[in-house]
C-alpha cells in the first residue's frame, strides 16, 4: 500500500485548475491516465497537498474524489474525502467542524484500520479534541493511532505520534510523561535520519528537564540541541534553543552567560526577521534585567517584546510583559505608562478570554516555541 501510495504522490507534482462547474468532466481534466479508485485516490492527493497553499482548489480536487467514491462505492476513498476536509476545518482552527468530518471518516472505514492514512486519521481527531480541551478522549484517539502504526510498521506515524502525545502531556504539564515520549520520538526521527526533529526533540527533551527542576541535565540537552542546529545551519532552530539556553542560566544564576547567549539569539532573530522570536527574545532579556534589578533596561526590553510581537505572541505572554510595564512604571513613577499598561493589560485579558471561550487558540504539536518562557521553557 506505501508503494502504491508513493506512486500517487508522484503522479500529484502539478495540478491542473479544477472549479467546481467541471465536476462531471474531472477524468480528462486532471489525471487523464488514471481510472477508478486510483483516480480516486489521486484527486484525494491532490487535495491534501494542496490544502496548505490553495484552499479553493483543494475542496474542489476533493469533492471530486468524494463524488467519484461514493460512484464507486470506494470507502476508502470517502473517508480520505472526509478526512481532508476535516484537515481544511483544522487548519482553520474550526476544530469542531474538523471533529464531525473525522468521525464520517471513521464511521466510514468502519473498523478498517489498513488504509495507509488511517493512523494519521485518529492523531488529528485527538489534536482537535485536545483544542477543544477534551483531553480524555484526545488521548484515547492519540493510542489508536499508535496502535495502528505500530500496526502498519510505520516509524513516520510512531514518530508524529510520540510528538503529539509528548506535547499533549507537556500542555497539561506532566513533565515526567513527555519526557519518556520526547525521547522516543528522538529515537524515532535519528532512526529514519530526520536530523532537523531529532534536534528538536532534542530541546523538547531540556524543556521538560527544565520544567522538572532539572536545570543541569536541560542545559546538557539544550547545548547539544544547539550543535545540531548549528551543524544543518537551521538559523529559527539555533536562535529558539540559544534563548532556552539563556533561561535555564539565568535559573542557574549565571547571568552574565545568558545575557550573552540571549543576544546572539537576538542577532540571529534580527537576521532571518523573525519579529515573533525576536519578540520573546526581548521578553526573556527584560524578565533577566528586571530580577537583576535594572529596572530601565528591563522596562525597554518589555517594550520592544510587545512592539515586535504585535498579534503573534501567545496572549499569555502579552499579559506577562503587560504586567510587567505596569509594575516597572509604577515603581520608578511613571505613573501614566503604568495605568496605560494596566488599560491595554485588561484590554488583552478580555480578548484572550474571549478566544478561550470560542476555541480561538494558535497553539499546534510539534515544534512550536512558548510564550516568554515563563514558567515555562520554549519547546
């Protein structure tokens, strides 16, 4: 099935435009060559590729599969159909919308777990549940998934999988849980010569010592981390692991040494215009100066983190940096910054309420950093 589903792949390096209006002539307009289920599959590849840079174009490759399937009585295929369309919700971050569409499919294999897809399946039905803060049930689908790709001896699934639920306990802070699942997906991706995540596993590894006290062991992995960044010259990967680095010296007391390695993240962040790193980069540097005591350059830094990071930086860390202009003005008598960081700080409570209540929330598995580091280091 790998094979044929390989096969596919190729046969989807460019896609005809396809509207809606040419449903009924889809054969001869889009793989000519390819018949039944095949075409079938193919338009469904088509879709699920291009779900990432053309949404219209990909409903419309997967409608087609759809229709074509359910002509054929292809269940297989209509569930793929409905997968695809919950992944377009899930990217959307209507997770709701996106959990209806993974049950049609699930119904629709009805207890048919051989489908090379089925495993990718359930682990984005758990991640969407999980938005929606049914943790329960996310985890249950997060085992099904591991189940079935252990299964098919998939090492790519085991290895996505053993990152969704590394990070699935690392948001519900069970540091010990993550940690064992980090370093199997570690394990996973130097196993299939994924040496970009296996770097990165390698900093969610630190993260967790870091959460669990265990300052010297994260620095140990945050520095070999780093190395590895450095060796495939992943600038994001170097600048994100150089601020961990920086936090868990700071909690070791060495100052001076995180204030350096914070500026050579900063210079790389600046570098590559990456304004959301260099954001959190200025909030770490403004909670070091702040703690040392130099309140001036600290109430800078927390300017330049809310100047930079705009929109794009977890609400949470807004509020802190908000928090922390109002306490700063306040104690050094700049008392109208202060009740104007109090005004935009309730402001932005408001909203990050707002967005909790209606599942509005940015954060995805994987590779995503965290707000600000505090308390929490970037994964």
């Amino acid at each position: 099935m790998r094979i044929i589903f390989t096969a596919i792949l190729l046969l989807c390096t460019a896609f005809p435009q396809f509207s809606a209006a040419q449903y009924n002539r889809y054969p001869s307009l889009a793989f000519p060559e390819l018949r039944g289920a095949t075409l079938a599959d193919s338009l469904n590849c088509a879709g699920n590729i291009l779900a990432s840079s053309d949404t219209t174009l990909a409903q419309n490759y997967i409608a087609a599969a759809l229709e074509l399937s359910e002509k054929l009585s292809y269940n297989n295929g209509i569930a793929e159909a409905y997968r695809n369309t919950g992944q377009l919700h899930y990217d959307a971050k209507r997770y709701s919308e996106a959990i209806e569409y993974y049950k049609k499919a699930i119904s629709e294999l009805d207890g048919d777990e051989s489908f090379y897809t089925v495993g990718y399946l359930y682990r984005r039905y758990g991640q969407a549940l999980h938005h929606l803060g049914e943790n329960a049930e996310a985890y249950r689908q997060f085992k099904i998934a591991q189940r079935i790709f252990n299964a098919q001896n998939d090492s790519t699934g085991l290895s996505y999988t053993a990152n969704t639920l590394a990070f699935f306990f690392f948001r519900t802070s069970e540091y010990d849980s993550a940690l064992v699942y980090y370093s199997a997906a570690q394990e996973l991706y130097n196993a299939l010569g994924e040496v970009s995540y296996a770097s990165i596993m390698l900093n969610s590894i630190g993260a967790c010592h870091y959460q669990l006290g265990n300052y010297e062991q994260s620095l140990d992995c945050y520095l070999e981390s780093l190395e590895r960044h450095r060796r495939i010259h992943d600038k994001p990967g170097m600048a994100r692991v150089l601020n961990n680095i920086g936090k868990t010296c700071h909690s070791l007391g060495k100052n001076r040494e995180a204030i350096e390695y914070y500026k050579e993240a900063l210079a790389i962040a600046e570098e590559i215009d990456n304004k959301l790193m260099i954001a959190y980069t200025f909030s770490n540097m403004g909670e070091l100066e702040e703690n040392t005591g130099d309140l001036e350059k600290a109430l800078k830094y927390y300017q330049k983190a809310i100047e930079y990071g705009g929109d794009m930086v977890e609400d949470t860390t807004k509020i802190q940096n908000m928090n922390a202009i109002g306490s700063i003005a306040g104690k050094t008598g700049q008392y109208e910054l202060a009740i104007g960081g109090t005004g935009r700080r309730i402001q932005t409570v408001r909203e990050y309420r707002f967005q909790t209540r209606h599942g509005s929330r940015t954060e995805e598995y994987g590779t995503d950093i965290c707000g600000g580091g505090r308390p929490r280091a970037c994964i």
